[in-house]
C-alpha cells in the first residue's frame, strides 16, 4: 500500500510538473505572439505613409486622367457647336440676303 501511495504520488508530482511546464511554454507562446503582433503593427503604422502616398498618387493620376478626358470633350463639343454657329450664321446672312433681295423686287 505504501508503494502504491509513493507511486501515486510521484506520478501527481510529474503531472504538477507537466502542467507547470505546459503553463510555462503556453506563456511563452503568448509572449512571443504579443511580441510578434506588436512587431508588425510597427511595421504597418510605418508603412502607412508609403501606403498613403501610394493611394494619394493614384488619385491624382486618375484625377488627371479625368481632366485630360473632359477637356478633350469640351474641345470636340466647342468645336461642333461653333461649326453649328458659323453654318446658322451663313444661312442667316443667306435668307437676310434673300429677303432684301426680295423686298427690293417687289417694293
């Protein structure tokens, strides 16, 4: 009976060992990934200008782009339109023309 409590008793000191060891390395893994993760938010908030610039280039890229597109429409716009004003203007100068013409003639 005494063998059977020495030996229960020295498998509980074991396990209380294991279970101390366990908690240690546990500890240390949560250490190393607090560690790890605190690591990389650093390297994230100094990447964050360069990410920022990255971004605030590419807007002004397309920014640009958008400016370039709608300058060019106006211009294509303006340029029909002022055909559209020169042909109107010649047709009127034409039926003023006409007109004048038609009222000498009769008149």
């Amino acid at each position: 009976m005494e063998d059977v409590l020495k030996r229960l008793l020295e498998a509980e000191a074991r396990a209380e060992a294991m279970v101390a060891d366990a908690t240690a390395k546990r500890e240390q893994i949560i250490r190393q990934a607090t560690e790890e993760a605190r690591a990389a938010e650093q390297r994230f908030e100094a990447r964050i200008p360069e990410i920022q610039g990255s971004f605030a280039g590419k807007a002004q890229e397309r920014a640009e782009q958008a400016i370039a597109e709608l300058r060019r429409r106006y211009e294509e716009r303006h340029k029909s339109l002022r055909a559209l004003a020169e042909r109107q203007a010649d047709d009127a100068v034409n039926a003023a023309v006409a007109l004048l013409l038609d009222v000498e003639r009769n008149g």
